[in-house]
C-alpha cells in the first residue's frame, strides 16, 4: 500500500518527525510513504511526492490551520481517493465541539468557525482520529495516539554533548505564555541564584510572528522578553527535527509545557517522546494521573505543577536519582509507545479502509 501525507511539512515544527518515522518503519510493514510535495533540500531523508494517483490511500494531518493546496491539486485528491479512502488525523483538537479554557485558549473563534471546520471534515473523510490513548469524552473521533517512541534516537550518556544550560524548554510559544508568566517565571525568580543558563529555544518568545495577524490570534503568542531579560533567560531560535534530542541533551533539565486546549483534551504530542530521548531530566507541566497515564508511575516524581521551584532545585542537587526515575520511564514508554506499535495501528486503520 502506498500511502500519502497531505500536511505541513516544516523542519522546525509540526509533526515532520513523526511522519518520518512512519516513513522509516514502512517497508517492514510491505507499504511506502511519501509527503506531498517537492523535496526539500535540508530534510533530504524525507521522501516527497507530487504524484497524487500513484498512491493508494491519503492521510491529511490537521493542525490548527488547514494545509492549503492549489485547488488542482485539491481536485485530482478528491477525484483519485473515495471518500471512505481518505484518513484524516486531527493533532490540534478542531474536530470538537467550542471549547474555551478561562478565556485564553479556544479551539474555534465561534460556534460558526467550530460548525464550519467540522463540516468541512465531514464532507473530506468518513473517518476522523484524534491523537489520544483512548476514547474522547468530548468528541465522535476515534483515538489514535499516533506519536510514539524511537529508542534508537536514545543520547548515550557518554557521547551527548557538553551540557551548556541548567534549563532548556524547547518548543515555540504558541498559548504557552500565561503557564509560563504565572507558574514557571515566579519560580525561576525564587531561585535564581541557583540555577545556571536557561533558555527558551523556538519561535515567537522574543518577538511576535513576522506574519502578523496572518500566523493566528494574538493571545497565541503573548510574550514579555523584559521579563525574560530580568532572569536572564535566553531565547535561542529554533532548530530543526532532527536536531531537536541534541539539543535538549545539552541541559541537565529540561521543562515540557503543552498548549492548555491539549493539556485539557489529553491530546498527545512529539515533545512527549523526544524529551525522554535527550540525555536530560525531563520535568513535566502535567497533571499527576495524565503523566502516570502516559509514562507508568515513576512519572508522578517529574511533575511540575504546584512544586516548580523545590523540585528543579531537588533535580539539580540529585541527578543520579532522577536519572533513575528517567531510566524507569524509559523501559515503560520502549514496550507501550514504540514507534513500530504505533505504525501497526495506523496501516491497520489505513489497511481497513475499502479498497
């Protein structure tokens, strides 16, 4: 079966490094996968492809926004697939009903932007997945956790890179700023003589998008540099997929945040399983029950919310235990997340679409 990712293939973000593993995993599983489109130069492992009728079956990756293609090429998907061929993957929470958490984060505008995307997914594709474990309560989708875990991008300890910071959070700040501002920056201050480097490595924490209100709403990418500035918190920019586990390997911690909308929806996300590549101790802003959900129950040691400060203090005064815990989590997360479990179910939904 040879299969087609319609999505937005970005080097620094998305969901490129998921789809690569996919790719990778394939041939054992007797498919092929290419993204549509043409090649890009500094990801040249990636296989592209504008050949729309050569495939078997589409899969369109939904983020926030639509992929939008030239309406010929829109025509000639729509014509070659049925509608029962076409596999949509729902990674941001749009095919739900109007959610809006404490007038910050939202799915939909309105209840006519929600009336509209979910029609628009209706008409494309009889079958919409959610990234989830299990079952929705808010949502028809069916639950396909879809990223997973690639130990063979495990760091070895005694080859990762010189660490250069105390603190890394890797991840652009898109509706990241207010768990940012009122639980990570107050911490951060009551122990800052005490921490080394930190960084905020990504787009949009120093400057808004040069797109302006073209790149989403404004709340999206609120951010104060001046408070940064004040803990001398330094805003690298983004890197690329496959730079990403490095890069958290040069910090003895590092700090995973999610989109409040996905935290709330338990939506699962890449910097879930990269982070527990990198030589780092991973510290999560997750609710206790969701991380033990997803990592086992050494993960409830790694939680961040109501304790920031005392126990990024605790990791740095006790890394050889924290390493253990991370150890722990790893032997969990090789068996219920690896990547080759993952791909079994997604050619197994793709395999029981009609031919």
């Amino acid at each position: 079966m040879k299969i087609l990712f319609v999505m937005k293939h970005r080097g620094n973000a998305g969901s490129t490094h998921a789809v690569s593993n996919y790719m990778r995993l394939a041939p054992q599983f007797g498919h092929e996968i290419a993204i549509f489109g043409s090649p890009i130069w500094y990801i040249p492992e990636l296989k592209f492809s504008m050949d729309i009728e050569d495939f078997d079956r589409i899969v369109y990756l939904f983020e926030t926004d639509l992929y939008e293609i030239i309406p010929l090429h829109q025509a000639i998907m729509l014509d070659h697939f049925s509608r029962d061929q076409r596999l949509i993957i729902d990674t941001d929470g749009m095919y739900h009903e109007l959610i809006q958490l404490d007038g910050y984060d939202f799915n939909h505008a309105s209840e006519a932007d929600c009336e509209s995307w979910i029609g628009y997914m209706d008409a494309l594709s009889d079958k919409v997945v959610h990234t989830l474990m299990g079952q929705s309560q808010f949502s028809k989708a069916e639950a396909l956790p879809f990223f997973g875990y690639d130990p063979s991008l495990e760091i070895d300890p005694a080859a990762a890179p010189a660490k250069q910071w105390d603190i890394l959070h890797v991840g652009h700040n898109w509706w990241r700023w207010r768990e940012v501002e009122s639980e990570l920056l107050p911490a951060f201050q009551d122990v800052r003589d005490r921490i080394g480097r930190i960084g905020f490595l990504g787009l949009w924490w120093d400057r808004p998008p040069d797109e302006g209100p073209d790149a989403g709403p404004a709340d999206a990418f609120l951010a104060d540099p001046y408070a940064f500035k004040r803990l001398k918190i330094e805003t690298p920019e983004a890197v690329n997929y496959n730079d990403v586990i490095k890069t958290m390997s040069t910090a003895r911690i590092n700090i995973m945040t999610q989109r409040p909308l996905l935290r709330h929806l338990k939506h699962l996300t890449l910097k879930y399983f990269e982070i527990f590549c990198a030589d780092t101790i991973p510290l999560l802003m997750l609710d206790d029950d969701h991380a033990e959900e997803v990592y086992g129950p050494a993960a409830r040691e790694l939680t961040l919310p109501g304790r920031v400060a005392a126990k990024i203090v605790d990791v740095l005064e006790n890394e050889d235990r924290y390493r253990g815990i991370v150890a722990d989590i790893r032997k969990h997360i090789r068996t219920r997340h690896a990547y080759e479990e993952r791909a079994r179910e997604l050619y197994e939904t793709l395999e029981a679409l009609p031919a």
